[in-house]
C-alpha cells in the first residue's frame, strides 16, 4: 500500500473442566468462567459453528489482480516501496505487506463479505495509522473509501486500484475535506510494477507504539494450545507486529479451518479494534477499551441466525500461561447478553 502520518457453529455445547492445568496456574474450582456453554448457535468463531460457505464465488476473485510480489514508483519513476499481497485463508483474504523505500511498515487485510456484498480493508502501520475502508469493484476498478475523525474535521479516504495489465497495477489515494464533495488532495500515486523477487528495504521500526496503552493486549502474545469446545480443538499463534502497532493471532485445528484476528489500538480513536476473517469466509469486527485487568470490545454483526445483533469479546489474564477470550451476543441493544463461545489459551 503505502503510508501516510496525517496530522490534520452448532456452537460447543461442551464442558471446559474447571481444573485445567495451565503449566502453572489452575482456574478455580466451580469457577463458572469455565464452566459449560450451552448451545445457541449464534456465532460461527474458531472453527465451531462454521457454515461450510467458504469463498469460491467469482466476487471473492475480484481483488485477484493485486496479488503478487511488487516494487512500487511514483509518477516521476522513482521506486518508493516493495510490497508483497498474498492470497490466504482459501481464498478469502487478500494480505498486504508493504515496506516504503526508506524501511516504514505497514500490513492490511482484505476481504469480500457475501454478507454485505462489500470489501473491507483494514490498514494498519507502524506510524499509528488506521484505515477503516470499504467499497467494491466499479468500472473494473476496486474503490474503497472511508473516514477518520480528527480533533477538528473528518476527511473520507479514497483508494482506487485500477488493473492496468496483468503485471501493472495503479493505485490512487485521494482525500476528501468536504464529506466526499471534491476530492483535493493526494495521499499517494503509485505504480505497481510486478517482479519474480522484491528486496524489501531494511526496517529500521519506530516507536509510535512503544508504552501504555499499546501494550495492554501483549498478555496474548505467544504460542497456545486452544481448547474451543474440546481440549486441543485449535493451535494459535499471536505475534507482536509493526514495532507493537499489531498484535495478530493466526489459528489453525487439525481440520483444516484458519483465522487471522488483528487487534490493534488507534490512538486517533482511543480504543482497541478487533479484525478477524477465517476461511469459512466470516467477517467480525468490534472494538473497545481496557475495563481494569479485562479487555472488552463490542460490535455489530449478522449472527449464524440471520439476525443482526451486538457482540461482545473479553479477554482476561487467568495467570501467566492462561488466558480466557468470552464471545457473548446480545439481540436487545445490549440490554442482555448470552454466552456463545469460551475460548481457553494454554501457553504452549
């Protein structure tokens, strides 16, 4: 991409044995946040309750042309970056790695959603920067836009890949100070020029997210055995990225099911924002902020059901090598919730 600082499942219906070893801390006998779940059938997360809908129809193919290994110039011909897009998650996910001339990061995620008919991108770098985009093909061209409110105005950002053959692609960035009126400046002009190889530029990292509140998720960082429904339902590894500006979780079961979770906290927004896609071709996003020694983030989204309801995610620290993620849904505003998932990490 490119970056940019601007100032201006039938669900488990299972029982997580309330003594679990943790290789060093024991959850609480009778402790009822590891007690069963009952099976509502909302959510379809980790694996339990996927709906076997995968991503094979053709609008999952339509960001296709971005995908490759590429060094990236400027209108006056000068290389300003490399980036890698890979295809993952069975086709449904488009993954940006990029890495400007002179070393800065930055990562997104990419998705068609059947459920909206829409594709999402979400961008995060190591310069504190967020991009929350949305959109789908136009013309042949893939423009996605989206807004971020500063301290004193909201400017939309609009992106716009335009395939010119298959191995050159273009992509313009261009902002709006109007609410999408006109669109008077440009953020980024690039030509992707397609390569067997690219030789990333040395990443120096930065320290944008260095300290508090950055680092209130790193208690999940690791490599666990996850019990989700049965012990040993899933593998999970969770890796700091981007200098501490990402935390990313890639889950794996013996079956062949997989998901990426960003979590990342923008400083613009002052909140924690929770991204995960999976290859059952499920979108889920929330977001929130630390509640003392939990982190809790909400959202809405169009549960297994058909309805569209609330969702709510806590993590809590159940020691140094346990930690509990809670999914609860809600169908009245938030006015009450119901457990749907209990996802148990046991540091490997």
């Amino acid at each position: 991409m490119r970056l940019l600082r601007l100032t201006v499942s039938t669900l488990a219906a299972a029982v997580l044995a309330a003594g679990c070893s943790d290789g060093g801390s024991t959850a609480p006998a009778g402790d009822p946040a590891f007690g069963a779940v009952a099976p509502r059938g909302r959510l379809a997360l980790y694996g339990v309750g996927a709906m076997g809908v995968g991503c094979t129809a053709p609008a999952h193919r339509e960001f296709d042309f971005w995908v490759g290994k590429w060094d990236v110039e400027n209108p006056s011909a000068a290389r300003v970056g490399t980036n890698a897009i890979l295809s993952g998650l069975d086709g449904c996910a488009v993954l940006e790695h990029w890495t400007g001339a002179g070393g800065g990061r930055g990562r997104s995620l990419n998705m068609y959603d059947a459920a909206d008919g829409q594709w999402h991108q979400r961008w995060v770098d190591e310069f504190t920067t967020h991009l929350r985009l949305d959109g789908g093909l136009v013309n042949g061209n893939m423009v996605m836009s989206g807004v971020r409110n500063f301290p004193t105005i909201s400017v939309v950002d609009r992106i716009t890949w335009t395939p010119i053959a298959p191995d050159s692609v273009r992509q313009f960035w261009d902002i709006s100070l109007d609410s999408g009126t006109t669109f008077a400046l440009i953020a980024f002009d690039g030509l992707y020029l397609k390569r067997p190889e690219i030789a990333p530029a040395p990443a120096p990292g930065t320290a944008f997210c260095a300290g508090a509140p950055f680092d209130e998720f790193d208690f999940w960082v690791g490599e666990w055995e996850v019990e989700v429904g049965a012990p040993g339902r899933g593998r999970s590894v969770v890796t700091n990225q981007l200098s501490g500006c990402l935390v990313e979780e890639s889950f794996q079961t013996a079956d062949g099911y997989e998901s990426v979770t960003w979590v990342s906290y923008d400083a613009l927004e002052s909140r924690w924002f929770r991204y995960s896609i999976d290859s059952e071709g499920q979108r889920l996003e929330l977001s929130g902020v630390a509640q003392g020694d939990a982190i809790v983030l909400t959202g809405e989204d169009r549960l297994r059901t058909g309805q569209t309801g609330l969702v709510r995610a806590t993590w809590e620290r159940r020691g140094p090598n346990l930690v509990r993620q809670l999914f609860e849904t809600s169908l009245d505003g938030g006015a009450s919730w119901k457990v749907d998932l209990r996802t148990i990490y046991h540091r490997k």
